[in-house]
C-alpha cells in the first residue's frame, strides 16, 4: 500500500500523559500537513511542512504540540500532557506541491485520540 | 461568521435523485478542494478546481469564481454515496481552510 499511513489508529490515555502519532507519507511528496478534526465538525488545520521545514503553525498549535518532520519524510506529532480537550481525531495529508495552492491532498485515515 | 459556509448540513434522498451540495467562501481562494469522509473517518479527495467545472463519473463539481460559490452534484445517487461532503478552500500554499461539512444519505 503506497497511500499515507497513520499509526497508531487509535490511542486512549489518561490526562497528563504524553501520546505520539506518525505520519508516512506518499514517498515523492513533499508537503504534509497535520490536521485535527472533533465530533461533528470540519477538519482545522494545525500545521504545514515543505521537506523537513515547518512552513506555518496554527495557533491551536499550543506549546504543549510539537511537530517534526526530519529529512522530509515520516512526520511525528508529539502531545504533552494531553487533556480531555485533546481528544480529536489527528488527519495527516500529504501532496506533491509546486503550484501556489496545497495540491491534490491525500489523507490517511487519521489517529482518534481519547484522553480519559 | 466561518470563512466557508456549506448547505445544507444534513440532506436525505432516495436513490436516483439528483444531489447538490453547496460551498460558499468569503475570501480570495487559490483553490478550493471538495472532500468525501466516510464513517471511520478516512478523507478522499474528489476534485481540487480553481475555475470552471470537473465532471468524474457520477460527480460533477463547479466554481463561480466571482461569486466566491461553488457547488457539488451528483447524479443518479446510489446509497454507497452516503457520506459527509467537506469544502475546503486553499488560502495560499499551506492553509486549507474546511467547511463544516454535509452529512448525505441515500436511502434504497
């Protein structure tokens, strides 16, 4: 399967614990992106890499989130002293982009996280 | 007021009728991308379009530009088109801006 992998699926953790999720991408695109979505709404974007820099940061992007994307391929999106807030499902969407715009997006099927 | 508006929320049908879904944005857009979500979440790409109209297989989707609109048709729908329809808008390279969603179902 060459599409974008997520792991884990699904995580369930206390409050004040720290969680982890990784993002393979589609191994020729260059731009990933993190994004959360809850119960019932829209996806909201939490961050964008281009390569190994990370190009822009969301504001619901707390000290408490960190992203990282090193040598530009598999991306981690590390949680610190997660709460009951945090539980959302993580999306990551990555793209061949050359053009002004993110590019045709390809997701995988996204990290649900519950913090007890 | 969100930067997009989708309507409606939730739409029912039978199947074989036709299905149109609308997206309105209230910002200058390089693109705008429209999405399908299945329940377990996993988010599929159906058309990425700046202008015009794309048509693949059953779906159509087309763009006013000028009036910051776009709309989502589909034809002869089938209960397997059940899903949540997300809008999302490019604002430059990095930001997707979504919309809230259309929950669809078609009843046999």
């Amino acid at each position: 399967d060459t599409g974008v992998s997520q792991n884990p699926r699904h995580k369930i953790t206390k409050r004040g614990q720290n969680v982890t999720f990784r993002c393979d991408p589609i191994s020729e695109h260059n731009r990933l992106y993190w994004y959360r979505q809850t119960l019932g709404q829209g996806p909201e974007f939490l961050t964008y890499f281009q390569n190994e820099a990370q190009l822009e940061k969301s504001r619901l992007l707390s000290d408490r989130f960190s992203a990282e994307r090193p040598k530009g391929s598999f991306s981690t999106l590390e949680i610190q002293r997660t709460e009951q807030g945090d539980s959302a499902m993580y999306l990551c969407a990555s793209s061949l982009g050359r053009t002004p715009n993110t590019g045709e997006l390809f997701f995988g099927e996204g990290s649900r996280l519950t913090v007890l | 007021k969100n930067e997009v508006e989708q309507s409606p929320q939730n739409l029912t049908a039978q199947e074989g009728e036709f299905i149109t879904i609308n997206c309105s944005y209230s910002v200058g857009i390089s693109a705008l991308h429209w999405l399908q979500q299945h329940p377990g979440g996993g988010i599929v790409s159906l058309f990425m379009l700046s202008s015009g109209k794309k048509k693949h297989g059953r779906l159509i989707a087309t763009i006013n530009i000028q009036e910051k609109h776009s709309s989502l048709h589909i034809t002869a729908s089938h209960p397997r088109d059940s899903a949540v329809y997300i809008c999302a808008v490019n604002l430059g390279a990095q930001k997707l801006v979504f919309g809230q969603g259309t929950r669809l179902t078609i009843n046999p």
